[in-house]
C-alpha cells in the first residue's frame, strides 16, 4: 500500500472502504463507500494526525510502513474521539512505542471511556504548537463539530488545515485530491455529508467559519479526515458550508416525498407535482418506500421546499414515513419550506402528524395540509395541482 504525499514532508497514510454502505448506525448510506484519512508529518519530530477505523489499522500501517518505522513516530495527534479515527489508536500506540497522545482536554475523558490502556498524554487547546523541528503544528478547538472535544490541525509552514470530519465527504476513490475526481458525485457527496451529520449543528459551523476566517489564516490545502484533499480552491467548501449553515443556497427543487396504502396519496403527488413544474421550479418525486431517507435529505439541503405526504392509517402516517419525519425533527432543517398532504378515510391524522414534525423541525410550514377523502375526484385533483403551484410560487 503507497502512500500519497500531500505537501512536501506530508502523507495520506489512511485507508480505503470500499465496502462500507452505512454510518453511524442505519442512518446515513455510504453508496459510494468512504475512507479514514491519516496524515504523517514528518520533520525531524514525527507526528501522525489521525488514525483509522480498527479493522483498518494494517492497511495504514503498510502506508507508514513505507515512510518511517513506526517506533520512530513521536507524536499520536487525535482530532476525534469517533472510532473510525481512533479505532487504531491502541494499535498505534502499542506500535509507536515513544509516541505521545495529543488531544484537547475534553478528549481525554472520551478516549480513556473507549480505550481504557493509561496513555501518556499530552492536552492542547487553542493557540498551542508543537514544533516538530522547522515544521509547526497549530492547534484549534472546534467544539461540536461535530463532537465535544473536536479539534483542527493546521501546519504552519504549508498552510495545510487538517479539520478531521469538516469538510469531508463519504467517497472511496483511489484518487486522493477532489480535483481528480467526478465533480458531480464529489460535491452530491459533500453535501450529504453535511445535510446528514452537520445541519443541526449549522449556528455552531457558522460562528467556527466566521471565528477562522477572522483570523485571516492562510489555507492552501484543506485535507479532511475523509474522502477528497481540497488543494484547488480549498475555500470553495469553506463558502459552501457558510451558506448552507445559512440556508442560503437553494437550487429550483422542490421534493416531494410520500407514501400511499391505495394509490389516492401518489394520485395527489404527481397532480402536486404538475403544479410545481407549471410554476417554472423542478419537482423530484420521491416515494418513500422506494428512496433512501439520507438521499432525501441530502437533496433537500439545497431544495427551496419539501411537501409530504401520507395515506392516513390508524390515526396516523404510514410507518414507511416516520424516517423521514425523525430526520426532521433530529437534523432540523431550519427554515426550509414546507407543507404536508395526503387521502383518508375516515379521521385524517396523517397530515397533521407529519406537519407537527416540520414544526418540531423548525421547518417553516407555509400552507395548511392538503388533504382528501378516499380517492380524489377530478375537482380534487385540480385543487392538489392549485395546492403545488401554489407553493412553488411562495418559494420561488
Ligand atoms: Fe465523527 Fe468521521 O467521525
């Protein structure tokens, strides 16, 4: 296994998983697979920034291998306490004799719960350095980005920030940097990743962006913990996250998201849909059963609105449904537009269920549920495409 330099004296020594499909949990699809990036700094000191998941540690151990043995590494610097970055750390460690562990405070806690060998240890925060002879590592606390002790590594001398899960994307490719690789599923992928892990947190990415960009610190190279190096125009993602913290990137998508015992729920969607598409905006037709919950979201990140719709069953939605509305209430999509649909028969709790769930999301809903009885009528059908034009010019 090669290593890739990144700058002069710095390698990626992660790993490639090519297998993976989902994280943390069952909650996010990893279609097209990720990879756990570690970096080695090598001055006359050494220091590895970052590891990888556990079943992974042989594979960068054969890329370090290449460089340096590892009992002449001097420093283990953990910018995350999450497995798939320190799940080697105990290998690396046990392998890296002299090496010192070095972390934020709030890390220690957090490592020593999940790995309980005594470390020697030594803890940073904003500000500190380690010199590792003519080669500077600065550090930068980044709580809640997206855990508590989350921190950044930014080597001085070539500009090169190493924010650990910032800027990342899920994508396994042999290349290495983001400008070698498809543009479209590169950025498809970043913005996933941050609608899936980083949106409830967007006020916090917000101050941290605005707090570095004060700094006025040089970033030639943004190299994340994974997928693709940003070396060509590493603020691009920087702007991106700022303006999805924000919310103020949106394409002319509208998504439509529903699930139908009987087919009179569907028939509402698409007369819905006909609606949005005669505003002039694009409606993507997602059925639920057929969509994966963390694509939703990821396409709705830039959508200027979402409606939902479900048949009602006892008093309520389609179980099929109650992902999507979880993903609402946990990832918070703040301010995006919203609105809710479907048939019934005889009480229609399932609109008002799934309405609830774009408030409890801080979603702004901005027309009352649409709803029927049974099966829509010719009128009905009408009124449901009124029902889509209707917001897709209040969110034009
Ligand atoms: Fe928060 Fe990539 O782990």
């Amino acid at each position: 296994m090669k290593p890739i330099e990144v700058v002069k004296d710095v390698y990626w020594v992660g790993a490639i998983d090519y297998d993976v499909r989902h994280f943390h949990g069952y909650s996010y699809t990893t279609h097209h697979g990720t990879t756990y990036n570690a970096y080695l700094v090598v001055g006359e000191k050494i220091a590895l920034v970052d590891a990888v998941l556990g079943s992974f540690s042989e594979e960068m151990f054969s890329r370090i291998s290449e460089i340096v043995e590892p009992e002449k590494i001097d420093y283990m610097i953990s910018n995350h306490t999450e497995m798939d970055h320190s799940g080697a750390v105990p290998d690396v460690l046990k392998a890296m004799k002299k090496a010192k562990l070095v972390c934020t405070p709030r890390a220690v806690d957090e490592l020593r719960k999940h790995y309980p060998d005594g470390w020697d240890t030594q803890t940073v925060k904003t500000g500190d350095e380690i010199d590792l002879g003519g080669k500077t590592l600065r550090f930068y606390e980044a709580p809640m980005l997206h855990w508590p002790e989350s921190m950044f590594t930014y080597y001085v001398e070539e500009e090169l920030l190493m924010p650990n899960d910032a800027f990342g994307q899920h994508y396994a490719t042999e290349k290495r940097f983001a400008d070698q690789v498809d543009q479209s599923t590169l950025w498809n992928e970043a913005e996933k990743y941050y609608a899936n892990i980083l949106w409830p947190l967007s006020s916090m990415v917000q101050r941290k962006i605005e707090e570095v960009l004060e700094l006025g610190l040089p970033i030639k190279i943004i190299a994340p913990s994974h997928g693709l190096i940003w070396r060509e125009d590493p603020l691009e993602i920087v702007k991106r996250y700022l303006a999805w913290a924000k919310g103020e990137r949106t394409s002319d998508k509208v998504i439509i998201a529903w699930d139908t015992m009987w087919q009179s729920t569907t028939k509402l969607a698409r007369a819905i849909a006909s609606g949005i598409d005669s505003a002039g905006l694009t409606p993507l037709l997602r059925l639920i059963p057929h969509s994966d919950r963390s694509d939703i979201m990821a396409e709705l990140l830039e959508a200027k609105g979402i409606l939902v719709g479900s048949s009602t069953l006892h008093n309520d939605i389609l179980p099929t449904v109650a992902p999507v509305l979880s993903d609402f209430e946990v990832l918070k999509p703040k301010g995006k537009k919203a609105a809710a649909f479907g048939s019934y028969g005889w009480g229609g709790g399932a609109a008002k269920r799934i309405q609830r769930s774009m408030e409890g999301g801080k979603m702004e809903v901005i027309m009352e549920p649409f709803t029927v009885q049974w099966v829509p009528t010719e009128e009905e059908l009408n009124a449901a495409y009124e029902f889509g034009r209707a917001f897709a010019e209040a969110v034009k």
